[in-house]
C-alpha cells in the first residue's frame, strides 16, 4: 500500500488548528495518508494533493472541494459505516477508513460518467418522457435507474451507537459565534440575561478566524479571538462549540446537535447571527476540481497550512476577494490573472494587489474554464467590451457573493424579499422574539456586523426582560438603520444571455442552465415548480448553494425580475441530522406490574399488551383453564384501567360517559358499564362499584385504560360542571383475580373484615377489608364465569398480597394463568373482548349487548346514534358457534356464500374468536352473521386456508348459561 | 424513447409547454377549485371520456401544491371493507395504466407493500385484511418473519426490540409512484383538451339563488358557472363554508420528511401502524418518510422537531443500522379528517355544488379513480355505484363505513 505523506504546508501561523506533533494516518479509497490533529478529512487530502473527492450525482463527473464549509455536496464521502459525511468538516480520526461516494468502480475509472456524453438526449425531466413503451419493460429500466441514484452505503451489521438528548433553557440564545454573535451575546450578557452561544466550529470566531485583515493593530483571527475571551469570562454565559443549530420551530423552540446529541433549546429571545454562504458562479465547467470558493482556500490556508494549487486566478467581486488574492500570494502562489466584476474595486487592495505585479481585469467575469479531470485553464471575458483573456492555471479562485445563511430567520415566520440595492434576499416581519444580525442579515463589512450584534444582544435581552440601555438602544438602532440604507452589493451575479455547456446551477443534482431553460419552456415557469420538475436545490445542499443562481436563471428566462420571481420555501432541518441524534435513547417505557419478577421467575412467557407486558401463559393454557374452572386459579389484572371518582357528581357523569343506568347504585355494589363514542360504536366496558357515598372505583380495559381517563377529563372539561375528582390509579394499584370454585376457601383463610358468605357478599357487590395486615378491595366479579374475587391492593404490596393468596391456596391447588387462559375461560363464558369482537363499526345492538343501553335516559355519550342505529334495526348480529367437524378457524377468517366476487365468494360475516375449549372438548368460538343466518341451529361456511368449512350457531354463553357457578 | 432522440439532435429546440396559461373567461361549464391530483383527474376525464372541455381548474398557489405534492407516494388497494377494497382497486388499475394514458412517465412502481403487525390483535387484523382482499381479488397476504426477511433484510426480526414484529400484511401490487408526475401528467392531459389551468387564482367566495350555484368568485374575477367541484382536501371545509355545506371534517396537519440519497437497499414500502411509521427509498435513494397525524386541529403547514425525533426513534426499532443517516428536509401538509376515515364523494343540498373531499390521509392513493368517477357523476348526473357508499348524507343515516383499521397509520 503506497503511503502518501502530507505535503504542502506552510509554515506554523497562530492562526492554524493543526498540531504538527501529532500525526494520524487514516485511508482513502484504499490509500493510506497522513494527517495532523486538527485536520478534517478534507484539508488533510487537499495537503496530499487529492484533487477528486467524489462523482456528481447525474453525471458522475469528478468533484473537488468547492465551499471547505459543510454547505455544498462536492466532498461527501463514506466513513465507515456512515454515508454522506462532509469531509471538509469532519476531524481526521486515526484509523478512519474513508470511501468515495458514486464512483463505479472507482473514483478515477467512472463508467457512469459516459452519460454526459449524450446529456443532449437527457433533458430536463428525461425519466418522464422515457421508458413509457413498452409498458412490461418498465420495472427492468426502473432497476437499473435506482441502482445508479443515490450516494452513500448503507451497512446493514452497522452497530446503532449511543445516541441522546439534552435540554437547555435560557434568556437568550445566540446562534453563530462570528464577529456579529459575539457581540451580541457580550451585549446580552452584561445586561444580565443568561446567555447560549452557539457556533459549529470547534472555536467561536466565524470568518475571522481565518481572515489575516489588519483590525484595531491585530490580524483579524487575534481580534476575533480576543472577543471570545471576553465572553468565556461571564458566568451567564455558555458557549457551544461543534453545535449546529438545525431549526427554529414555534414559540423559539430551537434544535441542535452536537455530535450525537440533539440539544433541544427553549429560549426568550433568539438571535441569529449564522453568517452567510459563499455562492459559486455560473460559467463553462463551473464544477472541475480545482475550483474553490474564495473563503475556503482561506481556511485551507489560514486554519490548516494547506494551498490548494501553485499558478491562480482569481474572480472577485468584493473586498474579500482581494485579500484572498493577496493571501494566495503570501502562500507564494502565483497569480496568473485576477477578474474582478466590479467597475471601481477597493482602491486600497488594488494598490497592494498592483505592487505585486498581478494583472487585473476590472468588470471582468470568467466565461469558461477547461481541463481534463481537473480546471487547467479559464477564459476570462470582459464585460465591457467582450474580450476574451485566457490563462492556465490549477486554482480557480471564485470570490464573488454571498447568500445570507437565514435559514432559522425564515423558518421563524420572517418573509425574504430582494434587495435590489445589495444584491441579496433580506428578511423582515420577524416575530418579536427573533433578532437578526451581521452576514444572516446580509451586512457584511466587519464595522457594521460588530454594531448590528450590540444592537441585537440589548434588544434581545430586553425582550427578556433584561432592559435598561434604552437610548443605547434607539442610538445603535438608528445607526444600523442609517448604515444599511448605505449598503453597497457585496454579490455580483452575471447571467450571461445564453447558457454554456456543462454550467452547472445545482451541483447536487447536475442541473445546468440548459435544463432549467427547459423546465420553464415547460411550463415549470415558477420557482416551486421548477424546483421539483429539475430538481435544482433539491439535493444534500439544500439550495445554499444553487438557489440564489437558479433564481437569477429563472428570473432571465422568464424575463422578469428577481424580486418577481421569489424565492422557494426553506425547510427545516438546516443542515442534515442523523436519525440517530433526533431519536435518542428510545423512549418508549414498558409496563410491568409489581409481580412481573415473580412471573418471571415462575417460567412465564411473556406478551406485549400494549406498553405492559403480561403473562401470557406458564405452562399449558388448557391445564390453567381446568384449574380454575374445577380448584382455583390467580391471574394478575394489574394492566386494568383504575380510576378513582369523588364527589356528588359521580352519578351524573357515569350517566354520561356509560349507556346504562347509573343514578341508584346503592354502596357496596358493582355494576359493568358499556361505553360507546359519539358514532354509537362499542368503546370499552368495565365495572364501576359505589365504595361510599360520594366515592366511585371504576376499571376499564387494560388497552381502553388511557383513553377512558382523557375521555371522562374531557367530559369533566367541556362544560358540563360535573363536581367530580378523577384521579388515574392504574400505576398506583396492583390488581389481581381469584376465580375458581374454591377461591372462596381460599381467601376465608387471610382475609379479615368481611364476611364472604354468598348471601352477605353476593354476586356484583364490593367489599373493603384486610389481608395479612394490608388494605385491599374485594370486587366479587367474574369474566371467567367462575366464583371470583378481584382484589386490588396498593402497589407496593401486589407482591406481597400475590404471595399470600398463593400460599394459601396451596391446599386448594391454587394454579396461577395467564392471558391465554383467560381469553378461553372468557370465550367459553361468551364474554366479548372490546376491538377484538366488535370493530370500528359496532353498535351495543349488533354486539347483543342492548340491555346495557338505556336509550330512555337523559343524554349520553353517543344517544343520538344509538337512537338511530336502534331505528334501523340490526342486520348482523355478534353470535357463539361451534366447528361440528372439529376444525379450528383463524381468528379473522371471512364467512362466506357463492356470490359475484372474482373467486366466485361473497363476505357475509367474519370469526372474531375462536379457541378450542378443554373444558366442553369443543372447537367454539364468536363470530358476526347477518340477523337472518343468526339463530341456534343455522349452518355457514367459513374459509379457513382457502378451504370452505361449515360452522353453527349455538346459544350463548357455552358454559353454565345460567349463571349458577357465579353466583354460588 | 425516439421522440428524447429526435430532440437531442434537433440541438434541443424548445420544447411545448405541458400546459397553457389563459385569461380567466367570463364563464365556464365547470369550475374545479384545487388544482391537485383529484382537481386535475376531474378535469382530463371530464373532458376525455365526456367531451365536457369548458372547464377551469383553479389553484390558489401552483398545481399540486397541496397534499398532492406534499404525500408520500404510496399506492395500494389492500383496504378492509368491500367499498374500500374495490374502489381502490380501481384506483390502482387506473394508475398501473397511467403512464401510457398520460404519454408521461409517472416512474409508478409496484415494489410491494408490507404493513408490519407487532401485536396479536395486529396480526388479527392483517389477517382480516387478507381475507377480505383475497376474497376481492386483490393480491394480499399475511406472512410471517422468515419471509419477511427475505423481502426486507434490514428490518429487525430479532425478538429484541420493543415491539418485535410479528406478521405482516403483504400486498405486492402496491408500491410508490413519482406524485408531482402524475399532477404535471394530468394537467398536460387536461390542457391538450382545452380545459383552462388558472394558478394563483384563488377562490373568494360562491353565489348561490334558490339554492343554486351561479358563480364563483376569486382574486381574478368572477366565473358564472352552474356547476363546481370542491376538490380542496385539507381546505374543503373554508370552500363549502361559502355555500353553507357542513362537513363533519377536521383537518389536521401531516407531517414527512426525506433522507439524504442513499444507495438502494430497501425494495419494498415499510408500514408499521404500532410505531406510526412508513418509509420507502424512493428512485433517487432517498427514505421518504411519514407518521400519523398531529393530534390537533391546524391549517398550519409549520414542521415540528417533536415529529423528527418521534419519527427517527420508529425507524430505529425497525432499522437500528440506519441511526447515521441524516435527515435532509421534513414539511407538512393539512389532511381533512372524516369519522370514518372514509372519503365524502357527491352531491350536496346546494346544487350545483359537488364534494370531491374528506381525503384524510390517502387522497392521493385515490386521485385517478376520484377524478374519472367524479367526472362521471358531474357529466350524468347520477352518482355512479363505486362512489355511492361515500354520500356525505351517511353520517346523519349512520352509514359509515368502517376502513379505519386499515386507513388510520396504513400508508
């Protein structure tokens, strides 16, 4: 393996993050480099002189390093197991192995990048108007054509890693930390308003960190860094390095992350100071390697030693074009020509740039640049007269405008509007609790960034409550405002009348100016439109680096203004978040009751029912069910829903949320309750005993259990002045049923207070008393259709109660059962199980549970459309059948007749419940029937697999239809 | 094909607009109001199957707009009820055609469709679905893990998660389709016979006499029409406001996000209706993503980071491998509720005046088979029998329609 040293560096400065003591190896696509600490991914391989990071998404054309920001899409690669890694961005770790993305088979050998050989035949929205015919051989094109989109790899044995949140709350939140975010949070800060700061670097400074400008006697990045010293020495304040804020969502709620934290961030006042993009330009082959942003190879130089080429040219249209000009030069780079688009650039850096000799072509733009994998030459035009000026070169410096990063400013609810006057989009109708300054607000010489972050960190803090520098404020106010009136364009955008070859508006997606000429011929003449039927600034960059372009384009060929044209919605999140950080540690709780250990330990198997987890069995569900239905058994009900009701309200409030009576309930008795909605379908159903005067326990299903409590808090809620306290007990009460003919010898044995015998504790009443000392409620119920006990008991003492019971019971051969058993001793009690026997559409009537609805009562909940499904009369009905010939159906199968279905079948009706009963030693079970099909006796047919099976009605309930083991 | 060729080396003289931009006329046979799938079906086969071309499509922004550009794109008919089963089993047929309709590639792809059960009620459920889809003539069945992974290796079979899976509902016809193509399809369809696309064009209000509609007003002008289409899914209810029609609609925002583009690894649509969540890598990598809807009432289409973070941790059950891949863009749309999770399809009492709403959250699923059967019933006169189950009178008559288990989360 070819070790490639770093080469390439200058020498130390105080402005770089590199240690050149400590180096790291790492690999690329094979090879293996060297890198410094403190060297991303990207800086350490320009250093080595890779040139090539990646393949463009369309046409697989080689991609340099464009924007060393993060912004743009030409330097994602794969690291590890992780895709689409900004590796201008991203630390070189030792060890790290790092892929290129979209090259097949490699990043120098790309077949793929034949296609934009007959880009003439791919115009915009090609997929659209190709592989129509033959119809058959679209789903072989469409493999293909997946198989050549997307970038990185996903790695299916990739290990989740440790992911989490952090929530932050404070007056005032800065995002950026530039010359502009600095000022601001020193401002906040010493009004006293406790203070975030925010920067995605790994130090606060912004775009003077790597700016050698002479400020105050200082280089730019000492000035820069002198202010960041002030602002650590204020306790109020945090800073936040490697935090990218993401979003800016209602009421100041912001996101960001930091490595695999996502920080969630509520603050008064938001400031947002997050700078500005560098856009590229327009021309022939914009996207050769070898082409860069003016501020990225000022971050190769100044933050990591590295010069990106040897001979340059340099396209400015700004001040800071021409200190990167001069900076190149201080590299010892040899600038070949400079084009400089404005008429009367800086007179000072003109004079500096003439005394070293380079050649300037003032209102200059470049038209074209050539090369072979890599830019080897432009040709700049004049754009006075025409001219055309050609030089080779291996840098091309672009410095030509900006595009304020105002992403949170948008997103906030501020509306962008051009600006003519300074050639970019501004925003304004903020909310009050958002500030702007600096670049995000489109100001840009250093002056008025340090006075529009003192403006915005008082007006923040007051907005806080932080106030006091009121004629400060008006002061600075009026200045900025005065200071932006007098803005010049620091952004020259030149659409040339017709479009080139291979000019690439979206360098994500390779859409050139061809085919957004297309597009609006099309029709897509507007920005939304286009955006999707090109797909320009639709890819990782989001448009930070197209949009402004793509607008001017659109602007030209519909012959309109840029203030006409507008601007396309930004969205949330800023900069790509990994699912990992925006998911956390899964929250999702799991339920257990205080016995769940104990089930465990007894060879339980275990069930999901909802978020508990129950016990489903502990060994044969047949041997639990013959156990209570002939000694005794002890399931836990703990999941129940548990609700306590005080108050003289009672009543009339389960008058409402429940369709029968429920005015005379003496105390000490129990009554079930059916709920319905407001449609008349079958809700949910429990029980509800009167344990006072005033005081009310109700159960509902362990799946109904939450929505029941915010149904009846709504009841109490909407106006119906119930004098009712409702308390959710589920959590707070352990619960649990002996059921079985001896469970009354076995509770006789530990229980103290109460009489059990039938005639003074009989059938549907409820009983406080005692049990080894602990208080518990005895609710004589029974879904089993046994004689049972529902006992419930203070949490902390389930356990205990559970044990005791069990020890008692010993001698009566007490068994504990599961859920599956119950559902068959339910199922042979002919017992429903709400949403498993009734569905989204069942009335009471259809599930003939019409004794439970007392239509002649005042209003309820759902009345009127119980009142007129009652009208309608039932055409199905809920019924019991068994299996003559032994065959067990799946729940869910259909019951059926001939009709004119495609398989020559018609659904009439559907099993909803079906066991095998050990103890009728028949196959039995529920099912819905039309009314006329419903009664004992009449045969169906059920398609069980595919074949047809006859089943018959027979009566309900299968087991002790009267009751009599109940009620003994 | 020949047609790309033939342009490629005429030197790409332009190429005809998809469709035209026109002076809104004094009058019109047909108003449309909403220029999305629906709006825009309405208007091709008004105008292909019924000759009826006097007709003006208006959209108060840019044509799919709405919820049409805003889904995320799945296509299925494995539904539960009868009604629901054959009506979109129409709605697929129709989009398994569309392409060659069209002339416009609308990329639909029937990659298969998997709704995930994590619970035995679950599994109940799918199975109810299998049945009645079977019994329908719709290709749907339930599977089990083995199979499952074969289709989909990256899923979490493992009994570690929270709510391992248990079965799911396999439905191979469904899959995912390009949804701005098929409004930019229909819109060419419509245009090329005559109908009259009018964008930005936004209603103000509707005049009724005698309980007749007789125009309709917007920030353009005013329209004499006899007849109008209310086709405004999430704003259906401000639009039958103006005529007095109550709807018992709420809407609700939706929200879904997109992922950075991938390599393709995953061949099928994910659904899981216990983590309310479905997915698919769309043709261009990207996992395009959704959830159920926020539970409360707005006409917002503001994201929210509370769905990302809700959303990410889902398809980590489900996909633990894929906790670095970023989330590249999320937005919302507004969806209009009904009780029964089924649509409102018909007359109203103010004539003149037809319902095309109540689209909830898969109104896109159903645009072609809505269009032509609205048409339909606009051009006769009659609701036509596919439609009839979904009258807006069935929630004073207690007729619902009970696809709420399969229509709730079931993308």
């Amino acid at each position: 393996m070819a070790i490639q040293a770093a080469v390439g560096r200058l020498p130390e400065t105080p402005s770089q993050v590199i240690n050149r003591e400590k180096i790291v190896d790492f690999v690329f696509d094979g090879k293996t480099y060297t890198a410094y600490e403190g060297d991303t991914i990207a800086s350490a391989l320009v250093a080595a002189g890779v040139m090539t990071f990646s393949r463009s998404f369309k046409y697989h054309r080689r991609r340099g390093l464009l924007c060393a920001a993060g912004a743009c899409p030409n330097c994602l690669v794969q690291v590890g197991d992780e895709a689409n890694v900004r590796s201008c961005t991203t630390p070189v770790q030792a060890g790290m192995k790092v892929e290129a993305q979209n090259a097949m088979p490699s990043l120098d050998v790309d077949v793929m990048s034949a296609t934009q050989l007959v880009d003439s035949f791919l115009p915009a929205g090609f997929y659209y108007k190709a592989f129509i015919r033959p119809q058959a051989l679209w789903p072989t094109y469409e493999r293909f054509l997946r198989q050549a989109a997307g970038l990185g790899k996903i790695d299916p044995d990739s290990e989740p890693g440790y992911f989490d949140k952090i929530y932050k709350h404070v007056d005032v939140a800065v995002i950026g930390g530039g010359p502009a975010g600095l000022r601001a949070a020193l401002a906040a800060a010493k009004s006293g308003a406790r203070v975030i700061l925010m920067d995605d670097q790994s130090s606060p400074g912004g775009h003077l960190r790597y700016r050698m400008d002479e400020i105050d006697g200082l280089p730019a990045y000492e000035y820069v860094a002198k202010m960041a010293a002030e602002l650590v020495g204020f306790s109020n304040v945090e800073i936040l390095t490697n935090t990218t804020a993401v979003g800016r969502y209602d009421r100041n709620w912001v996101g960001a992350v930091t490595g695999n934290r996502l920080i969630k961030l509520r603050t008064k006042a938001l400031i947002v100071a997050t700078g500005a993009y560098e856009i590229p330009l327009l021309f022939e082959n914009n996207d050769l390697p070898g082409i860069m942003l003016g501020s990225a190879v000022q971050r190769m130089i100044h933050l990591w030693g590295v010069v990106p080429g040897a001979r340059a040219v340099v396209v400015s249209a700004n001040r800071r074009g021409l200190q990167a000009a001069l900076d190149l030069i201080a590299a010892g780079v040899h600038i070949e020509a400079l084009a400089e688009m404005r008429e009367e650039p800086d007179a000072d850096l003109i004079r500096k740039l003439s005394a070293e000799h380079v050649m300037i072509f003032k209102r200059t733009t470049i038209k074209r640049a050539w090369g072979i994998g890599k830019v080897q030459g432009v040709s700049l035009e004049s754009l006075h007269s025409g001219q055309i000026h050609e030089f080779p070169c291996d840098l091309l410096l672009v410095s030509t405008g900006y595009t304020p990063a105002n992403q949170l400013l948008f997103q906030a609810g501020g509306k962008l509007r051009w600006n003519e006057q300074i050639h970019e989009f501004t925003l304004d109708m903020l909310p009050s609790d958002v500030f702007a300054a600096g670049e995000a607000a489109a100001t840009h010489l250093l002056e008025d960034i340090e006075r529009e972050g003192e403006l915005a960190g008082l007006q923040a803090a007051q907005f806080a409550g932080f106030g006091g520098k009121i004629e400060k404020v008006t002061f600075l106010a009026a200045k900025v405002e005065e200071r932006r009136a007098e803005r010049i364009p620091w952004t020259q955008i030149h659409i040339a009348e017709d479009e080139a070859k291979k000019d690439f508006v979206c360098i994500c997606e390779d859409v050139t100016r061809k085919e957004i000429k297309q597009s609006i011929q099309e029709g897509f003449d507007s920005v939304e439109l286009l955006k999707r039927y090109s797909t320009v600034s639709m890819g990782p960059c989001q448009g930070k680096m197209c949009n402004i372009n793509a607008i001017h384009v659109c602007a030209h060929y519909n012959q309109k203004t840029v203030a006409e044209t507008g601007n396309t919605t930004s969205r949330p999140p800023v900069t790509p978040v990994t699912m990992g950080a925006l998911g956390g540690r899964l929250m999702e709780p799991v339920r257990v009751s205080p016995m769940h250990d104990w089930h465990v330990k007894h060879g339980a198997v275990m069930m999901n029912a909802g978020l508990w987890k129950r016990p489903d069995h502990y060994g044969d569900p047949s041997a639990e069910v013959r156990a209570v239905r002939e000694r005794v058994g002890l399931i836990d009900v703990t999941p129940l829903g548990k609700f306590h009701l005080r108050g003289p309200g009672v009543p009339g409030l389960l008058e409402r949320v429940y369709t029968n009576r429920w005015q005379k309930l003496d105390v000490g008795r129990v009554r079930y309750g059916l709920m319905v909605t407001e449609e008349g379908v079958v809700l949910d159903d429990g029980v509800t005993a009167r344990l006072d005067d005033d005081f009310y326990y109700m159960t509902a299903t362990s799946s109904g259990a939450s929505g029941i409590f915010e149904n009846m808090e709504w009841n109490l809620q909407s106006g119906w002045s119930y004098d009712v306290h409702l308390l959710n007990v589920t959590d707070l009460r352990a619960a649990m049923n002996l059921a079985g003919p001896r469970s009354r010898d076995v509770l006789a044995k530990i229980i103290q207070g109460v009489d059990l015998s039938n005639a003074a504790f009989p059938y549907m009443s409820v009983r406080q008393a005692t049990i080894a000392g602990i208080p518990v409620l005895l609710l004589r119920i029974g879904f089993t259709g046994e004689l049972s006990y529902e006992i419930h008991t203070p949490s902390g003492y389930g356990l205990h109660i559970w044990e005791a019971l069990l020890k008692a019971g010993e001698e009566f051969g007490i068994t504990p059962f599961g859920v599956e058993a119950q559902r068959i001793l339910r199922l042979e009690k002919g017992h429903i199980i709400v949403s498993q026997d009734t569905d989204g559409l069942t009335n009471p009537f259809e599930a003939g549970m019409e004794w439970a609805v007392k239509l002649d009562k005042q209003d309820f909940t759902g009345k009127a459309s119980l009142l007129m499904a009652n009208q309608k009369g039932v055409t199905k009905k809920l019924v019991g059948f068994e299996m003559p010939d032994g065959t067990i159906p799946e729940e869910a199968n259909q019951i059926v007749r001939p009709g004119n279905g495609p398989i020559g079948l018609e659904i009439i009706g559907r099993i909803t419940s079906v066991r095998r009963s050990p103890t009728l030693k028949k196959v039995i079970g529920l099912c819905w029937l039309p009314t006329e099909m419903s009664e004992p006796g009449q045969e169906f047919t059920i398609r069980v697999r595919g074949q047809m099976k006859t089943g018959r009605v027979v009566p309900l309930p299968f087991y002790d239809p009267d009751g009599l083991k109940l009620n003994s | 094909m020949w047609k790309l060729i033939r342009h490629g080396l005429n030197g790409n003289k332009p190429l005809p607009r998809m469709w035209r931009t026109h002076d809104l006329k004094d009058s019109y046979d047909v108003v449309i109001i909403g220029g999305g799938v629906h709006g825009l079906a309405a208007a091709y086969y008004l105008a292909k199957y019924h000759g009826i071309t006097n007709v003006a499509v208006l959209e108060k922004r840019y044509i799919g707009s709405g919820g049409s550009g805003r889904n995320t794109t799945i296509l299925r008919s494995n539904y539960l009820t009868p009604e629901g089963v054959a009506f979109y089993d129409e709605s697929i047929k129709l989009y398994e055609n569309l392409s060659v309709d069209l002339d416009f590639n609308v990329l639909f792809s029937q990659r298969g469709h998997l709704t995930l059960a994590h619970s035995d009620a679950a599994v109940r459920t799918m199975r109810w679905r299998a049945e009645v889809n079977q019994i329908q003539g719709v290709n749907s069945s339930l599977i089990y893990p083995d199979e499952i992974a074969k289709l989909c290796p990256h899923l979490d079979l493992s009994e570690h998660p929270r709510y391992p899976i248990l079965g799911a509902l396999y439905h191979p016809p469904g899959g995912i389709i390009r949804h701005d193509a098929v409004v930019w399809g229909y819109a060419r369809g419509a245009d090329e016979r005559g109908v009259h696309i009018h964008q930005l064009t936004e209603v103000t209000g509707i005049n009724v006499e005698n309980n007749k509609v007789i125009s309709v007003q917007t920030n353009c002008g005013t329209i004499k029409t006899g007849m109008v289409l209310n086709a405004t899914a999430g704003w259906c209810s401000l639009i039958c406001d103006m005529v007095d029609v109550k709807l018992p609609i709420t809407s609700h925002p939706l929200q879904a996000c997109v992922s950075e583009a991938l390599k393709p690894f995953l061949d099928v649509v994910i659904v899981s209706g216990s983590l309310h969540v479905y997915v698919s890598q769309s043709d261009r990598g990207e996992l395009v993503m959704g959830a159920s809807i926020d539970p409360y009432q707005s006409y917002s289409l503001d994201s929210t980071l509370g769905f990302l973070e809700s959303l990410s941790g889902h398809m980590l059950e489900l996909f633990p491998s894929l906790s670095r891949v970023k989330i590249l863009r999320q937005w919302a749309g507004v969806c209009d509720m009904t009780p029964d999770y089924s649509p409102i399809m018909g007359f109203t009492p103010v004539e003149g005046f037809v319902v095309d709403v109540g689209w909830g959250t898969y109104g896109f699923k159903a645009g072609p088979v809505s269009g032509k059967r609205m048409a339909e019933l606009i051009a006769t006169n009659r609701t036509p029998d596919l439609i009839a189950p979904f009258y807006l009178g069935r929630f004073e008559d207690g007729a619902l329609i009970g696809e709420k288990g399969a229509a709730s989360v079931g993308h």
